[in-house]
C-alpha cells in the first residue's frame, strides 16, 4: 500500500527487500501469493534491492520484475573493535552459539541432532533468541543434550555475548541475506550455516566457515567434529571472516551504495 500510495502522488519509490516470501522451503502456498503481490508491487517501484545476488536473480526467474528496476546491495553492519581472541584449548569445551528465533524459519532441531551424533562431546551450546523454545527444548531432553545446552531468550547484549563464544552456527530453512553472521563475523567467530539464499555470499568455504546442504545433519556433525579437534583452524577461519567482514559488510559500504542508488532514481525520476 505504500508503494500505491507514493506512487499517486508521483514520489519516486525504491523498496529494499529482506530476503523473498516466495525462497526456497517457504511453503508451496505461501511462495504462490508473494510472488504475486511482490510481481503486482514491482509495477509501482522505481528500485527494488534485494540483499543477496541469489534473491536478484530469483526475481528475475519468477519475472517480478525487469533487470533494469533490480539491483544487489548486501547488508552491513556498524564497524565494532574486534575482540580479543586466541586459541581455544583443546580440554576446554568447543562454545557454540545460535542466535536466531524460535519458529519455522530456524532448524534449531538439524542442529541438535547432528550434535547428538557428533564423534567429540567436547562442546557447550548457546541459542539465544525469543519465540517458544518448548519444542527445541522437549527435542534435548529426548537426545539427552540438556545439560550441555543453555536457553539464553532473548538479548540486547549479542556483540557481548558473541565475545564468550568459539563457534556460530545458523542452521536454518530460508533466508535472505543473514544479519546474525555479519554479527559473528564483526565478532572474529567461524560460521557454519546452511547453504540457502545468500549465505553463501557472505560465508566462504573452508575460508571463513563451513556451508552444510540443508537439514543434513550428518555433514553438520561431520563439520563439529573438525571444529572441536581442529582449534587453530577455528581460529584462523574466524580472522578470515573478521577481515571478510571489514572488507565488505560494514554499515558504511551499505550506506554509499544505498546513497549512490536513491541519486540516481532521484535524477531520472525528479
């Protein structure tokens, strides 16, 4: 509607879209009606940026919109000091943290299985994030994970906490562009995260973490087994995505492209 309304009154409109409705693993139902009224909405959009290359060229394939009207800004993140990290000790346990919402986007459930068959024990995991965690919790019982897992609900103190962790994961179902490892990488922590949407562009494989094919919990066992045993490579992977993230992700680089694009619709539009 507020794409209609600003377009009535001839203002020049550009729509920054988080990620797509119509991803892959959304429900079938669901996918058919965003794409609908995201195809509807493009008519009265003068830009649409998407946050991945993958959400671009997925609106391209669903015909939303022309190439022209499209363009990819990645997220960013306010620039933070880096934290002060060395190695982890191998007697110490390998600090697991996941930081997302209790709901059907997160695969909370792909994370406790996959640790319950991992080789090492050696681990302690964090998830912090709001939602009804009943189900994820009933599910440690079962594995008989409860006591190495802590429910922290939700924070405003994720940059404090991330600081007390070795390793992020964001096991999930859909996504867009995640904000939460952008998070972690400003943090200097390896990431291992499904390969859905755009993760892919912000974590590289066996650089700055690991990519797990979706609800596969015997590679993301596999991954924690090497994370736990391999403690310097934890280590360099996460200096890797510390500078990965300077490099591209900060709030400053989203910022100018974002100026650069409002200038020019203004000059063709105003």
């Amino acid at each position: 509607m507020g794409r209609l309304a600003a377009r009535s009154l001839g203002i020049p409109v550009v729509f920054t879209a988080h990620g797509w409705a119509f991803t892959d693993n959304v429900p079938p139902l669901q996918r058919f009606v965003y794409r609908v009224v995201e195809t509807l909405a493009a008519f009265f959009t003068s830009r649409i940026i998407t946050v991945s290359e993958y959400d671009r060229q997925l609106a391209l394939k669903k015909n939303v919109c022309n190439t022209k009207k499209i363009k990819t800004i990645h997220n960013g993140m306010l620039l933070l000091p880096a934290p002060h990290r060395s190695v982890t000790e191998d007697n110490k346990p390998l600090q697991i943290i996941m930081v997302a919402r209790f709901g059907p986007q997160k695969d909370h459930a792909t994370l406790l299985k996959a640790l319950s068959v991992a080789d090492s024990t050696n681990w302690h995991l964090t998830f912090v994030g709001g939602g009804d965690n009943s189900e994820t919790g009933n599910l440690a019982d079962k594995l008989g994970l409860s006591d190495k897992i802590t429910f922290m609900g939700e924070r405003e103190d994720i940059p404090e906490i991330l600081e007390n962790a070795d390793l992020y994961a964001l096991i999930t179902n859909w996504e867009g562009f995640p904000r939460s490892i952008l998070e972690a990488m400003r943090a200097q922590l390896p990431v291992v995260a499904t390969d859905v949407a755009g993760v892919s562009e912000a974590v590289i494989e066996g650089e700055t973490g690991w990519l797990v094919p979706h609800r596969d919990e015997d590679a993301l066992a596999a991954i924690i087994a090497t994370a736990i045993e391999k403690r310097q490579q934890v280590y360099d992977m996460g200096l890797a995505g510390r500078t990965r993230f300077e490099n591209n992700f900060t709030f400053k680089h989203m910022m100018d492209k974002n100026l650069a694009l409002y200038q020019e619709v203004v000059l063709e539009e105003g």
